[in-house]
C-alpha cells in the first residue's frame, strides 16, 4: 500500500496545484496577493510547514500505526488540547462541562491504551505517540492560519500553503525514490486533502473550538468504516474508549452551547 511519507508529499502538491490553478481562474493575478506582504507570507510559511504539513504527517503515520479508526479518534483529542490553549489565552481555568470534558478525554485515552490493565498497553507505543501528535499538529493546523483566510481567498492560503508544504515533504522525504502503488485507494487519499480546504474555511468563519467540534462526526464514522468495510478488529474496550473521547468532545459542545 501507499507509504505516508510520499503519500503526504504528492498530495499536497497536486493537490496545491489544483487549488492555485482555480484560484487564478477565479481571481487572475489578485491570487498571488497572499504572497506579497511579508508579513502574510511569513505567517502562511508557518502555516504551511508547521500547520498542513505537520497535520497531514502525522495523522497518516498515526493510522499506519495502527488502524484509520484509532488515528482518527486520537486526533479527535485536540478539541481538549484547544480548550486548554482558549483558556491559557483568556488566563482562566476550565470549568464545569469543560473539567469533564478533560477528564473524560483523559480517561478514554488510558481505556483505549491499557483496556483498563495498568500492566499492559494494548496499542503499540509509536501508534499513541502519532496519534497524539496528529492532536497535537491538528491544533496548529486549526489555530495557525489566523485571520489570513478572513483577508484572502481559501485558494491562496490553501493552495500555496499545501503547495509550499507539498514542495518541503518532497525534499525531505524525496517521493521519486519510493515504489508507487497507483491504485484507487492511492487516487482517494491524494484527492481527499481537499475536504481539509472545506474544514478549514468553516473553521475560518466560526472558530477553531467550534469547528473542531462540529467535525467530531468524522472519528466515529472512521471507527465504523474500519470495522465493518475494512475489517480491523476492535474489542469492548476500544469502542468504550471510543466513546469516551467522543463523549468529551460533546460534553464541550454543550459547554460551548451554554456559553
């Protein structure tokens, strides 16, 4: 199958391509605006390498590591890694749903690990080390572009910002020496990176908190799609996992709700 390295590098370069080319048949030469302001450009730089790149990365490491269930509910615990960069920011302690929403992540991480045997761990140490930095890079990834897609157009900041990352993977991890298995799965993954576009506007327009939340539907159909499509065994204790996870991402949209 498709190795993550050259996987991340080539679809974000195609798919960086394709945004920048809509870009200027929408906008003509106004799509190269993102990349006039040093400032701006320095920011989508970061955006790119430390944001797309680094989200990208190690998302699909974490699911070679393990399965695209178990990668995706891990990445889902940056919803409670963005709470708790909101609360640094507004220099406040988290508070009732929020508290729970904490623990409960907490909780369903150990589940998922251990099955609740402190002796033994039941998902191997890199998988849990990508997951947790797929959360990690998931957060950047949310909170890096700022206010850029707000002053400029999504095919600018995602189509060059895919585009740098793309080129960056490439020199790093060098596709052209890798074996290419072209097949649909292979087609699939490269042409998907553009639901991250579709992700990252609506993050634009409601928040990073917010849209991470209402994403949150995407764990539970991976963990679905992996056990009865793809066949990978999960036990009792995965699902409460599972769940547990997803539960702290809902406890946060009631505390959002309220607030």
């Amino acid at each position: 199958g498709a190795k993550a390295p050259w996987l991340v590098a080539l679809r974000l370069l195609f798919a960086g391509l394709i945004m920048i080319v809509m870009g200027f048949a929408l906008h003509g030469k106004r799509n190269l605006d993102v990349l006039k302001k040093k400032a701006d450009l320095l920011r989508l730089l970061i955006f790119a390498f430390c944001g797309i790149s680094l989200c990208q990365f190690t998302y699909f490491m974490a699911i070679e590591a393990s399965n695209a269930g178990t990668a995706t509910v891990l990445q889902y615990l940056s919803p409670i890694l963005i709470l708790s960069a909101v609360c640094i920011k507004e220099k406040r302690r988290p508070v009732g749903l929020e508290l729970g929403a904490i623990g409960l992540s907490l909780l369903g991480t150990f589940v998922l690990g251990t099955h609740g045997n402190i002796h033994t761990f039941y998902i191997t140490g890199s998988a849990l080390f990508w997951g947790l930095a797929a959360a990690v890079s998931a957060v950047l990834y949310n909170m890096l572009p700022g206010s850029l897609i707000l002053r400029y157009d999504i095919y600018q900041v995602l189509g060059f910002g895919m585009f740098f990352g793309g080129v960056l993977m490439c020199l790093i991890f060098r596709p052209w020496e890798y074996e290419l298995i072209w097949d649909g799965g292979t087609w699939g993954a490269l042409v998907s990176v553009i639901a991250f576009g579709l992700y990252l506007q609506g993050v634009s327009m409601i928040g990073p908190l917010k849209g991470s939340i209402l994403a949150s539907v995407e764990p539970l159909s991976a963990v679905i799609i992996s056990f009865f499509w793809l066949g990978t065994p999960f036990v009792m204790p995965d699902f409460l996992g599972f769940g547990m996870i997803l539960g702290a991402v809902l406890l946060l949209t009631a505390a959002q709700g309220r607030r």
